[in-house]
C-alpha cells in the first residue's frame, strides 16, 4: 500500500492527462454522432427536392477563428445520363463507278485477193524536186527537178483531161477485190520527201482538188535537215489528206542486206511515219529503185500491201503489187510531154 502511496505522490502529473484524454474521446463522439445525423438529413433533402443545389457544388463557408470538423462528404450516386437523341449520319453506300469503257480499235480492213486479184490501168506519176534547180545543177538534180508553174500546168491538163487522183490504199482494194475506181484514175507520188514538195507542191495540189502520195526517208527529218520535211509539215499535209509512204529510213542499197539492216531500215522509217500521222503505213518505194526477192519477202511480213519501182509503165495487178511501175515526169518535160507519157502507159 506505501509503495502504491510512493507511486501516485511521484507520478500524480498522470492523472489529469487520463482525465483530458477521456474528455476529448467523448467530446469527438458526440461530434461523429451529430455529422452522421446531419448527413442523413442532407441525403434525404436531395431525394425530396432534387432541383436544389447539391452538397458537394455549394461553396464551402469561410473558415473562423475556431477550428472545427469539416463533415466527410457522403458519397451519392449520380443517375446514368440518358442517351439524347443526337443525330449520327447513317453512311451511305458510296455509289459504284461506272467502269469506262475500254476503247477498242477497229480492225484495218486487209485487201484479200478475190481469187487471183485483178488488174487495172493505173499510170502513177513520179515526182522528186518541185522547185527551179540551183544554176550549179548537175545533171540528175536537173532531171529530178521539176519548176512550180510547170508542175501547175501539168495539173491543169490532169484536171481538163478528166483525171482522178487515187490513193495507194485505194488502188489496193481495187487490185485484190476488184472494188471501183474512178473512170480516170491516177496517183500522184513523190519521192524522198524534200521541202519543196511541202512549199510548192502542196498548195497546188490543194489548188486543184488533188491529193498525192510523198514517200519519204525519215533520217533527214529526224535530223531537221533543212532541204527536207519537218514532222510538222508531214502532220500537216497528212491531216489534208495526203497519204505518206516509207522510202527506208537513210536511203541505201537494201539489196543483199542482211535481216536485222532491212528491218531497221523499214520499220525505223515506218513507225516514225506513222507515230506523227497516225495513219498505217502500207506501201514502200524502194530507194532509187533497186530492189531484190528478198527485201520483197520482208515488205509482206512487215505487213506493206505493195511497192513501186521506177520501171516504166501503167499496167498495176495483184501479181505485181511490189514491183509496181510508175511514169517519171522529168525536170524538162512539157505538158505535151506529159500527155503523150501518159498515152503511151495507158495504151
């Protein structure tokens, strides 16, 4: 007992401490009990009206000298919103593109034979320079060379003879189905494709109603040699109706040639023709003339339908399609020339 005595006289400062923590455990007992209760109130307020304010929205009151409890926020649900009726765009099929139609070439009508073919009279004139040959002039640039007014005079008499210029490609037709031709018909050619024709010859065929067929060698245009064609000038004429035919591509000897030259030569000059006119090319003059079997076989399986010569005569048949004569008008050569020429061919 004196010792339990000895114990509270020396630590009796415990005693009140126990009494200040008791105090302060009922005292936040009772706060605890009074934040429940007011809790409860609030929750049951915002289930009677629901249009005022919400607890946890309201601006808290300003804080005093006095410090006390602020209440733990109870936790309320919040209804789901409802799905409104927001437009979304239904999609749509995107509509299915009409495929355009593939352009399809229409075949180029060949002139197979009607049995053996045919044969008619067709003088088919030869041209190579129209214009006044220079006063150093050897003698073949003056034999080839044939004057403006005298090439004008020579269409006035084909015009007041009755003459109808053809086309190869016409002339073809005739030859191989026997389809018709003019009363008088005839071709007028040209060789080599120098500028003059495009200058002078052209706009006196137009002059006359006529058309002419100029066989050309590409090389030089290719090269833009000045005293021969542009591709421009071949484009023009061709869209007047003007018909070009390939005269190989530099202007050799093709005879003896090996395949791989002559193919080259034709095709290179061919192709490019037809690139610029967009017209087939199907007939050939051979290169001053000179010509053998075997540049004849790849002329027909490089798809040509014939080719002239520089042979005299008139007399054109399917047998002889690619060796067709022609009559050369010569550099001094008259009208009175020209009309026997032409008499004598058609004989």
């Amino acid at each position: 007992m004196t010792s339990i005595v000895r114990a509270l006289a020396r630590y009796w400062f415990i005693v009140p401490l126990l009494l200040v923590v008791v105090v302060l455990q009922f005292a936040v007992g009772m706060v605890t009990t009074d934040s429940i209760a007011n809790n409860a109130s609030l929750v049951g307020v915002n289930q009677v009206s629901p249009n005022l304010p919400n607890p946890e929205t309201t601006s808290t009151s300003t804080a005093t000298s006095t410090a006390t409890l602020t209440p733990t926020p109870t936790r309320t649900l919040t209804p789901t919103d409802t799905p409104t009726g927001t437009y979304s765009p239904t999609p749509t099929s995107s509509p299915t593109p009409t495929p355009t139609p593939t352009a399809t070439s229409t075949p180029t009508p060949q002139p197979t034979p009607t049995g053996s073919g045919y044969a008619v009279t067709v003088p088919i004139l030869m041209y190579h320079y129209l214009s006044t040959p220079p006063s150093d002039a050897d003698a073949i640039r003056l034999d080839l060379s044939v004057a403006p007014d005298q090439f004008e005079s020579d269409l006035a008499y084909l015009r007041q003879a009755g003459y109808e210029t053809i086309s190869f490609k016409q002339l073809s037709f005739a030859l191989s189905q026997g389809a018709a031709l003019p009363p008088k018909p005839i071709i007028i050619s040209f060789d080599d494709g120098y500028r003059d024709q495009y200058e002078n010859a052209f706009p006196i065929l137009r002059k006359y109603g006529y058309t002419a067929t100029f066989f050309v060698f590409t090389q030089p245009i290719d090269f833009n040699a000045p005293e021969y064609l542009t591709w421009d000038m071949v484009i023009e004429m061709a869209q007047a109706g003007m018909e070009f035919g390939s005269h190989s591509y530099s202007h050799p000897d093709l005879r003896g040639k090996d395949v791989d030259f002559l193919v080259f030569e034709i095709l290179a000059s061919k192709e490019a023709i037809e690139e610029r006119t967009g017209e087939l090319v199907r007939f050939f003059a051979f290169p001053s003339g000179r010509y053998d079997d075997f540049l004849i076989h790849v002329l027909k399986t490089a798809n040509f339908w014939s080719a002239v010569t520089t042979e005299w005569g008139a007399e054109q048949s399917y047998a002889n399609r690619f060796e067709m004569p022609r009559v050369r008008v010569a550099g001094n050569d008259t009208v009175e020339d020209l009309a026997n020429k032409l008499r004598q061919a058609e004989k």
